[in-house]
C-alpha cells in the first residue's frame, strides 16, 4: 500500500485516464492492422475454403445419392414390368395349352368314335358274309338232305339235276313264306 | 457493507485507507525502446494478437472435412462471429468481406478484455483510453469509409443524415440530430463503453483486493470477518467481470456490424 502511495506521489500530477497517449493509439492500430492482415490473408481463406468443402460435399453427397434412388427406382419399374410382362406370356402360354389340349382331346375322340364306327361295321360286314355263307351252305345241306330223303320216300330217284333242283327251289320258297309268316305272327 | 466500513476509518484519518484511484493504471515501462517506454499494455496486446492469430491459423489449416478438436474449435470461434454477427446482420449480399474485419475485432478485444482475468496478467489492455479510441476511430473510418464509397461522400451524409417517411418540415431539427448522433457520437460511445468497462470493473476488483487486505492488516475485530467477506466478494465480481469482458468483445462488434448494414443500407 505504502509504496503505492509513494509511487504516486512521486509521480506528481495525476494523468487523467481519458486523455489518451498517443504512443498507445499508434501502438494498438498497428497491431491490430496486423493481426487484421494475418487474418485475413492467412486464416478467412483456409476457412471459407473449408465451408465450401464442406458444403459441396454434403451437396454431392446428398445428388449422388438422389442418383442412385433414381436408378433404384427405374430399375424395380423395369422388373416389375418384367414381371408383368411374363406374368401375361404365362397366362398366355397356359390358355393356348388348355386350348391346345381340348383339341387335341375333340381330335382323339373324333378318331376314337371313327375307329369304333368303322370296328362295327366290319364286325356287321363279317356277320353278314357268315350267315350268307351258312345259309348257302345250309340251303345245300338242306337240299341234299330233303332229296335223299323223298328219294328213299317215294322210291323215285331225283338225282336228276334239273328237277332236283327245281323241287329244292320250290321247297325253299314255301319255307321262307311260312318263316315270315311266322315271324308277322310272332310280331 | 465494506465500503462503509473503509469509509469510516479513512474519515477517523491516521495513515488510513488510500482507495485505488486512475494512478493504478499509469503503470511504468517495462522497457524502453529509444525514447518510447514499452508499458505492460502495450506488450498485451502483442501478446493477444498472437495468441490470436496462433490459435486461428492452426485451426484454420488443417482443412478437414470432419474437423478434429482444434479445428472445430476454431470453426465455431470463427463461424460464431461470421454467422451469427456479420451474416445476420450485414446480410448474406455483402458479410464475406468484412468477416476478416469482424472476426479480427473482436477476437482482438476479447482476449485482451479476458487478460483482466488471468492470473498474473491481470490487467484489462483497454483500460488505457487511447487503445479503445484507436479500435473505435477504426471503426469509424471503416463504416463511413464503406458508406461513402457506396453511395458517394453527399449520398452517404444524406443517407445518415436525412430521415425517410419524415416530411421535410421536420428536417431542420432532425438532420443535425441525425447527423450528431450517426456520424459524430457513434465514435465516442464505442470507445468509451469499452473503455469505461474494463477501467471501472478493473478499480471495482483492486478496491475488494486491497480494501480487504487493509481491513484485515489495519483494522482488527470487525475486519477479520469484513476483510474475508471482501474477497469473497472480489471473486464473485472477477466472474462478473468476465461476463463483461465477453460482453464488451461482443457489442463493440455488433455494433460494428451494425453501422456498416446501416452504412450499406438502400434506405435510411
């Protein structure tokens, strides 16, 4: 405290603090001009470049990123219209298959019921030439027989050809009347 | 309750208390370079700008996308005056160019306000009148430099000086008001808030300092509890001092940035 005091005193008159010395405005411009300088030369660039950077790069970021989204997108349009697309062939393909099969089917039976028709009329051909047959042969039989037997009845001999045939003939023809007569009885 | 106290011994007389008055600012070179005594102040604000410019010139360097620690340190140091000072209130249009200016300011005032608190140092450098009257006769020449280059020397006065949407009967009494107060108090009032801030918050903790030793050492009973509460009072006022500190950095700037948009400004 004391020497303060004495310090003080020894100074003579107080200075009145808002008097300025003009070494300390000198002092106190200059280097602020050179801090101002430092500054603006040496560290606002670095800065501003960094900001920039900075800046761009989440920008860029954020566009490729839009990019991609936008490929992402283009890309399931495509596939889903891909799918569609084979989802239709599909669809297609199966009702030209269940076309195909019904025709198919309508063919093979076509062929079948033909194949059936013809069986049957050549099992009716075939049973028609036998029972012609049997009744040529049946009608020989018959005849000999009948021959034979009047032969030894009235004692004549028919070997004669023509009347034997002629009496055959005639037996026949009364056989077949009294069979349809029969038959429209039957009826 | 201390000032009372101190108040009455100093009346009572003796040797008595010597309350700290402006001579403790007039401190004595530390060394002299020719005729110029280079004073503690002086060599602050050396000191400040290098501090300054070191630390915003590493962190400015390294230029990384994903700032580290020092960087982003920086960054916010940085982008906290560009930002939220120069951008908000020059404008997106013209800020980038005085953001150099800006930041300088007030990173300049800020460190050397903060020198009131640190140990050691302890002295505010713009206590000393004629370091604030420099930074804000800058700042004078610098808004009224911006303005004159834009709208020419006349546009420019007009612009300060002649109120819009007033009709002309009012111009004799507002134009020299306007004038007065736009072009010569501007000046005055920057340098002396920051100025009469750091002196008065700089005498306000050496009164607490030393009044509390004087109690303590000189006057006994009552000063045992007097001298200690006087200190406890010293330390809560050295943190208000450095909400000032900050504070003063802070609307010298603004107010910088202010007078510039208005000095730029279409309309008055």
């Amino acid at each position: 405290m004391k020497s303060l005091v004495i310090l003080a005193a020894a100074e003579g008159e107080e200075h009145n603090p808002l008097v300025p010395l003009w070494e300390e405005v000198a002092i106190a411009l200059v280097v602020f001009g050179i801090l101002f300088f430092a500054i603006k030369k040496f560290v606002a660039p670095n800065f501003e470049k960094t900001f920039v950077e900075r800046s761009q790069a989440i920008e860029g970021g954020i566009a490729a990123a839009a990019t991609k989204q936008a490929e992402a997108d283009a890309k399931l349009a495509e596939l889903e219209k891909q799918l569609a697309d084979a989802r239709h062939e599909a669809a297609r393909i199966r009702e030209e298959a269940r076309e195909q099969g019904a025709a198919i089917v309508a063919e093979l039976r076509e062929q079948a019921q033909a194949e059936s028709a013809r069986i049957v009329e050549h099992g009716k051909a075939q049973i028609e030439a036998e029972r012609q047959q049997a009744v040529t042969s049946l009608r020989a039989e018959v005849g000999t027989l009948a021959t034979g037997l009047a032969g030894r009845i009235v004692g004549e001999s028919l070997d004669d050809d023509a009347r034997q045939a002629r009496v055959i003939e005639r037996f026949l023809a009364e056989l077949e009347t009294a069979d349809a007569a029969d038959a429209g009885k039957d009826a | 309750m201390t000032i009372a106290a101190s108040a009455t011994i100093a009346a009572e007389g003796g040797e008595g208390f010597h309350a700290p008055g402006p001579s403790i600012f007039d401190l004595p070179p530390v060394f002299e370079i020719g005729s110029l005594g280079v004073t503690k102040p002086m060599l602050q604000l050396v000191l400040a700008a290098g501090l300054v410019f070191t630390f915003l010139y590493l962190a400015a360097k390294q230029r990384s996308l994903v700032p580290g620690k020092l960087q982003f340190a920086g960054e916010g140091a940085y982008g906290f005056v560009r930002n939220s000072v120069a951008r908000d209130i020059i404008g997106s249009h013209d800020f980038q160019k005085f953001v150099p200016y800006l930041v300088t300011l007030f990173f300049f005032i800020l460190v050397n306000n903060i020198f009131a608190s640190i140990p050691f140092i302890q002295f505010p450098t713009f206590s000393r009148a004629g370091m604030a009257y420099a930074l804000a006769g800058l700042s004078w020449l610098v808004y009224n430099g911006v303005g004159m280059k834009k709208h020419g020397v006349l546009g420019y006065l007009k612009l300060q000086s002649v109120p819009s949407g007033v009709s002309p009967a009012m111009y004799p009494l507002l134009v020299p008001l306007e004038f007065f107060s736009n072009i010569l108090v501007r000046p005055v009032t920057l340098a002396l808030r920051l100025f009469c801030n750091m002196f008065a918050g700089h005498i306000l903790l050496v009164l607490f300092a030393t009044g509390g030793l004087y109690l303590i050492e000189h006057v006994g009973g009552i000063g045992y509890v007097a001298g200690p509460l006087a200190w406890v009072l010293a330390i809560l006022v050295s943190f208000l001092e450095i909400l000032v500190q900050f504070l003063q950095a802070y609307v010298f700037v603004l107010l910088n940035a202010m007078y510039i948009q208005g000095a730029l400004a279409d309309e008055h």
